[in-house]
C-alpha cells in the first residue's frame, strides 16, 4: 500500500467484489465530518469514514464469514448481510453509513473491498453471494 494513498490525489484503486468493475475511493472531509468518497465512473457515493471501524468490529464480534447482499437504496437488504446492517438502526450510527440521499445503497459493495485492501477483512470474489469476514 501506499504511504499517501487514499487521497484525492492518489485514491485508492479498487475492484467490486466479482472483480468486475473498477472504481476508486479516498478520504476527505465533508460538513465537518470524516467521509469516504466513492468513484463508480461519474457516480459519486459518500459514506461515513466511521464505517471502517464498526463493520471490522462488527464482523469481528461476528467470527464467521457474512455475505455482503449489496442493493440499491430503493431496494430491500437482505437479512443478515452486510448491506443490511450498514443501513440497520442497530448499528453504532443508528442508521445509513451511506450520506448521499438516493445513493446510500451498494454499502455491501463498494466498502467491503477497501477494508481488504487495507487488511481489515479478506472476502471471496465469486461471480455473486461473495462474503466476508474480519481478519
């Protein structure tokens, strides 16, 4: 990894789980708070930098692998994923990680990745049902 990436600058270069698509996130900071800026082509997603923290933590009181079940803000998470939990009222922010009303979804997507890349987590990269778990 490289000392300053994660930056505007130098972004971290990332895969979506399935390996299929690549997209690009750093940290900034946006009304005062900690934020993860997330490129998807020209969609831009913000989610709360604190999301890093509480899903290893999470996954780690967990002790199994999770599966991810990344949807769209309009759609329901499935039960028990890590999209699910990422938008539930019972993790640390009560709510959605994800800051961008209309494009808070896709938690369980583009997150997961970056907690690999920064050795929080490892993750399986089938064509779909890819899980994770905290290292």
């Amino acid at each position: 990894m490289v000392i300053d990436e994660g930056t505007k600058e130098i972004p971290w270069l990332l895969k979506t789980p399935p390996l299929s698509s690549d997209y690009t996130m750093h940290r900034d900071v946006k009304d005062g708070k900690e934020v993860l800026v997330c490129t998807v082509g020209k969609t831009v997603l913000l989610y709360d930098y604190q999301c890093l923290t509480d899903l290893h933590a999470m996954l780690k009181e967990h002790g199994d692998w999770m599966e991810l079940g990344s949807a769209d803000e309009q759609k329901p998470a499935k039960e028990g994923t890590v999209e699910a939990w990422g938008r539930s009222g019972r993790n640390p922010v009560g709510g959605w990680y994800g800051l961008k009303k209309g494009l808070r979804g896709r938690f369980g997507m583009y997150v997961p990745p970056l907690m690999e890349k920064l050795g929080l987590a490892e993750l399986t990269h089938d064509a779909k049902g890819n899980k994770m778990r905290a290292i």
